[in-house]
C-alpha cells in the first residue's frame, strides 16, 4: 500500500497567511470594487422590466 505524502508545509502557510490579514496592513473583508465592463454587473434581461403596479392591474384570480 503506498504511503500518503504529507505536506508539512500547509501548516506554516496558513499560519502566515492568516498573521498578514490579521496583524499586517491587509484587510480580508476590505471593499471591492467592480469594473464597469465586467459581465457580472449586467442583468439578464436586455430592458428593463416593468413596474409592480401594471402586473397588479393585469392580474386575474383564479377563484
């Protein structure tokens, strides 16, 4: 059967890179912001929806 390696390094990394956003000048929950051509910012739709009122004007129960 063949022996896992072990990665004795992780330890030490983690403990650094924790030290840096805690201690240090870095801030984990610091802001980020997004570029104005990033694909995420768009909606799927192509126009803009309608508002609530019509869609309650137009409705019909059921009952």
């Amino acid at each position: 059967m063949k022996k896992p390696k072990e990665y004795t390094y992780i330890t030490g990394l983690i403990t650094e890179v924790t030290n840096e956003f805690t201690i240090g000048k870095k801030r984990i929950s610091g802001k980020c912001e997004q570029l104005s051509e990033d694909p995420k910012r768009s909606t799927i739709a192509p126009v803009t929806p309608p508002p609530t009122s019509i869609f309650s004007d137009q409705h019909v129960s059921l009952d």
